[in-house]
C-alpha cells in the first residue's frame, strides 16, 4: 500500500526573495515546466489541522453483511468509534437504517450536515461520482482505502487515477490514497484500528506509506 495526495507532484520551497513562513509550491504543468503558487506557512498548517482534526467523518460503503468486522467500511466506523473520535460520524449504505448504533445514510448527499472528511471503501469505477458528491457536499479531505489505480499496473487504472487526481486538484479535494489505510491522530480519535492508543495524551499523527 502507498499514499499520495493532491500535493503529489507538488513540492513546497522558499527563495531568497520570500520571507520566512512564505513558499512558492511549485505545481508539474502539462510538460513538466514548474509553475510557482505563493502560499502561506499558515496555510499549509491550516491544511493539515483540517485533515487531523476534521470535525466530522462519512464512511463510504460501509457493508453490513456478515457478522465479524473485516477491514474496510465497518472496520474503519468501529474504529472511529472505539477510538472516541471527537466528531460525527456518518456511515453512508445504500439501504440506509442503523449501523454501529449510528444513523446511515444512503448517500453521502444525503447527510443534513456538513462533512469534513470522507473515508472510501467502494469500488474504483464508483469513485469519480463520490468525488462529485464531495464537491457538493464541499468535502476538504477524501481517504482512499480502495485500490485498482495505478499501482495495478493496468492502463485503465492509471487513467482512473489520473481521473480522480485532476477532479480532486480542481475543486481544492485533498486525496489521501488510493490504497491506503488511512491516517492516525490519537489526539483527535481518528484511526484505522481501533486497538490503536489514544487520547488527548498521545500528540503524534502519522499517515502509513508502504
């Protein structure tokens, strides 16, 4: 497994010209020509504190069939849960009802309230239309458990992640993924394991790459 996200083919840098707390990212253009974007220090920690401690996660395709808790969808909700997240959790099932003790929803355009994060566990030919939905709903971060993309070895995975990468980049989606287990922040509760330690104790948060 691996993670990338929208920052990808990105990197973060700071000229003699700029002040301390000022960078220039530079963004690979269709040749591979640098294209410098002034940013902010402070929007870089704004970014990552959205993802760390996003107020309120969705978990798509959360399958209820079977009853031991395998990883993905409902392993990643029991997660959450056991880990004392500090926000809402919302598990997104086509057939909707109760699951974990918590209210699932159809589709992620069905949940009432705003969403911060979002956890995908649904096929990867589903994932343009989730992402769609992510605009709407004005997501800031989508965790990619899913895999099939590029490191399939396969054309048709490669263009789906090119797919999804250009729609995340364009709508201002932070990708984390595909393939990924996720990010751990026991300080906010949000894990993929739910024997994972936690609490306000804990400061570290890492994101796996493997």
């Amino acid at each position: 497994m691996r993670a990338f996200a929208s920052y990808r083919s990105e990197h973060v840098s700071r000229s003699p010209e700029q002040s301390e707390g000022e960078e220039s990212r530079c963004t690979k253009g269709r040749l591979g020509e640098a294209i410098p974007i002034n940013i902010k220090g402070e929007e870089i920690k704004s970014d990552l504190d959205s993802i760390f401690n996003s107020k309120s996660v969705a978990v798509v395709g959360v399958s209820t069939k079977g009853a031991k808790l395998q990883f993905g969808g409902l392993n990643f909700v029991d997660a959450l849960l056991r880990c004392d997240f500090k926000g809402n959790i919302y598990p997104v099932n086509p057939r909707g009802g109760e699951i974990l003790g918590l209210k699932a929803y159809p589709s992620l355009k069905d949940i009432p309230e705003p969403v911060d994060y979002v956890i995908c566990s649904i096929p990867a030919p589903q994932i343009p239309q989730l992402i769609q939905d992510c605009i709407v709903k004005k997501v800031k971060t989508l965790h990619i458990y899913t895999g099939g993309f590029s490191e399939s070895g396969t054309k048709k995975g490669k263009q789906l992640e090119e797919e999804i990468s250009s729609l995340a980049r364009q709508n201002g989606i932070r990708i984390i993924g595909p393939n990924c287990v996720g990010i751990y922040c026991p300080k906010s509760g949000l894990s993929f394991n739910g024997d994972s330690p936690h609490g306000k104790w804990f400061s570290s948060c890492y994101l796996p790459e493997w």
